[in-house]
C-alpha cells in the first residue's frame, strides 16, 4: 500500500520546494505540480509533490493521517 502525506509550500526554488508536513519542514521535489507557489496545498508521495489540493481536503487528509497516527499508538 502506498500513502500520499499533505503538505503547505513554504517557499520554491524549483524544481524543489520546502514544505510543512505536520510542523516538519522537508525539501520536496515539485517538477510534476503546475505552477507551484508558497501556500499551495501539495500531496506528496516519494519526496514528490504529485497533486495540488485544496484547503479544505487538506484538512480532510490532516484528520485522517491523525486518526491513523493515533490508531498505531493504540489509542
């Protein structure tokens, strides 16, 4: 199974960008999203950003990977 984890751009120097993944900021590379941007919501599977996203299922994604997290902590 593979899983995509979301993300904020916080600045781009392409063909990378430094984003925010749950407070850890990381280098991914965003050569296969359009235009990405500071601020952009990205999915990023393998170090590659593979998909913009919007706001709102950003937020969906957060929620699930924090119910996922929770679940592998048994709690």
């Amino acid at each position: 199974m593979c899983l995509g984890i979301c993300g904020r751009i916080n600045s781009v120097n392409l063909p990378f960008a430094s984003i925010d993944i749950k407070g850890i900021e990381t280098i991914v590379n965003v050569e296969l999203v359009n235009n990405p941007a500071k601020g952009d919501y990205i999915l990023v599977h393998a170090g590659f950003a593979i998909e913009k996203i919007d706001e709102e299922y950003f937020h969906y994604l957060d929620g699930v990977l924090e119910e996922m997290l929770k679940e592998d902590d048994g709690h």
